[in-house]
C-alpha cells in the first residue's frame, strides 16, 4: 500500500485562478434536457452482515449480481474518510474498504485505487494510518491517493444547479474505468443524510476549493448534491450500513448496528431504498426528491429491490430536532 498526494504547478495555478474567478460561474440557468432518462426501473440489492467479518465473498456476490465487470479495468475506491475517533462511525470501515479492494482485485482488475479528499481533516495519511485502513492494505497491490492533492482537468457539468459551468476535478476520478463509491450510512444535520450521493464532495478537490470545500457549501449543499451527482455518476456504490450512524451526524453522531450493506448502480435508488430503511421520507430530503426522475429513481414502485427484504433492516433512526421533519409517517 502506497500514500500518493501530488499536486502541480500548472493545477495549482489553474485552481487558484478559478476560485478568484467564482470557479468559472455563468449563473446560467439550470437546463437538464440533455440527461438521458433514468432506467424504467433499478436494482437495489441489499445483503445481510451483522460484523465485518468475511466481507469479501458478500460483496463478490453483489458485484456478480449487479454484473459489474472490473476484468482488465482501472479501479477507483471512493471511500467517505472524515476524521478520526476511536469507537465511532465517522468513515467507510477500514475492512469493508479491504473487502471491496481484495473483491475487484480477485476478480481481475488491472489496478486498484484507494482514494478520497476528506474535507474536515486535511491530512489523509493521518487517517488511513489512524483508522487502521494502512494496516488492511498492507499486503494489497493496492495504492491510497490524495484526491485534496491530485492534478485536475477542467469538466463541465451536466446540470447547473449551482448556477456553475464547470469545475477542476481530479484526473484520477475521471480516468478511472470504474468508479466504485463506499459511503457510511449516516444522518447529516445539514443534508438531512449522507451516503451515495453526497458522498461525491470528497471528489472535489481541496486544494483548489478550499475546505471544507467551500464552493459546495456556498452554492448549497443540496444543489451541489446534485450537480457532482449529474457529473461524476459512479458504477456502482456499495453503502456501509454494517455500523451506520444515527443523532447528530455526519461527526458527531453515534454508532448504531445496521447489519447491513446496499449496492447498486443507481444512487438515486441507493440513497431512496437507504432513507426508508432509517425511518425517513425520500420525498422530504431536498436534494433526493429533486434528484427524483431526473437522475435516478426514487419511487419504491420503480427499485426492484433484491436481496435480504429491506423491512428486516428497518428502525428509525434517532436524528437531531432540526431533522425530525424528515421522518416517514411510519417513522
């Protein structure tokens, strides 16, 4: 396992020169009649796991359920590395991230990345070492990158919900030939929850925006949402709900045993089916019931969900008085 973090002269210039410059912002108007429409309906598969034990041959199986094919391909890990505390949630679990990365591996990737650009602590090798994740790669062929840090290409977006032409963004993230996000299921006092789709801002990179990526949080968090999940769509996603967390997410929170993961290629429908399972309407989460038809599904009627029955893993989970408008009439 090697830490790489480099950042060039030329992206430096080039990041500094579109933060001064309001990151290239057009105010235009949102248009998003060139998105191709979401599937008639999507597979939302969810498996059963009470520890992180063995996790390797789970997620096997659901990349052969939902037919990723990594054979041959450049693989990018997208984990959700925030800060470090000892017994908490914060992050993706180090051996799930194992897992995933042993999983591919086996089944005939060319090459594996493990990478992410934390936006609350700036030093990633801090937390790769600290979390234990150094240690459940060591003997991986697999490399950990410093997205904060990584040489960027400009990209325009595909919507403009931010009212932004387009941002830097890590070549690594757009060189990749799969893409595969490991978000941490939890509550979010701004977002309301946190998992596939916003699990996305630890793409943009920090040494151009800032942190904690402060172009996001200025145009708004659900529209940013929205845009990086226009943009930077992943393959698949593969959501850590083993040891989810519930209260006064996404830091300080507090663990509660899920026992399970989702995966699947539709974020929208990862995000829907992850909502109800902890006791929250899709259509009162901002982002999600924008995000509704137009990039993805969100309607039970439209995720055929496959797998364990999601009713197994269902408890509303405890949330922050500001979120409690969120909850499911069930919740």
């Amino acid at each position: 396992m090697r830490l790489r973090a480099e950042l060039s002269r030329r992206a430096f210039l080039g990041g500094a020169a579109a933060s001064l410059l309001g990151a290239t912002a057009c105010q235009r108007t949102n248009d998003t009649s060139g998105l191709p429409p979401p599937p008639p309906s999507s597979d939302v598969l969810i498996l059963a796991s009470a520890n992180y034990d063995r996790l390797t041959d789970i997620v096997s199986r659901g990349l052969r359920e939902l037919r990723i094919d990594v054979t041959g391909r450049r693989v990018l890990l997208k984990p959700n590395l925030v800060e470090f505390e000892p017994a908490s949630a914060i992050n993706t679990h180090p051996l799930l991230i194992g897992a995933v990365a042993d999983a591919v591996r086996r089944a005939g990737a060319a090459d594996v990345v493990v990478a992410e650009g934390p936006g609350h602590r700036r030093d990633l090798e801090y937390l790769v070492t600290a979390t234990g994740l150094a240690d459940v790669l060591r003997d991986l062929p697999v490399r950990v990158l410093d997205l904060n840090l990584d040489d960027v290409r400009r990209v325009p977006l595909r919507t403009h919900f931010m009212g932004l032409d387009s941002l830097l963004l890590p070549v690594s993230v757009l060189d990749a030939d799969i893409v595969i996000s490991l978000p941490k299921l939890k509550t979010h006092h701004w977002a309301g929850m946190t998992c596939a789709m916003k699990n996305l801002f630890g793409m943009v990179p920090g040494a151009v925006y800032g942190w904690p990526k402060n172009v996001l949080h200025f145009h708004g968090i659900d529209n940013a949402i929205l845009d990086l999940t226009a943009t930077l769509r992943p393959h698949v996603t593969i959501v850590d709900a083993i040891i989810a967390m519930e209260g006064d997410g996404p830091i300080m929170g507090v663990p509660r045993a899920a026992g399970f993961l989702v995966m699947g290629r539709d974020p929208v429908a990862v995000d829907a089916t992850c909502a109800r399972a902890i006791g929250i309407e899709p259509d009162r989460l901002r982002y999600l019931s924008r995000a509704a038809g137009l990039l993805g599904n969100a309607g039970e009627d439209r995720i055929r969900q496959i797998g364990e029955p999601s009713s197994r893993f269902r408890y509303a989970f405890a949330m922050s008085p500001s979120m409690e408008g969120l909850r499911s009439s069930g919740g």
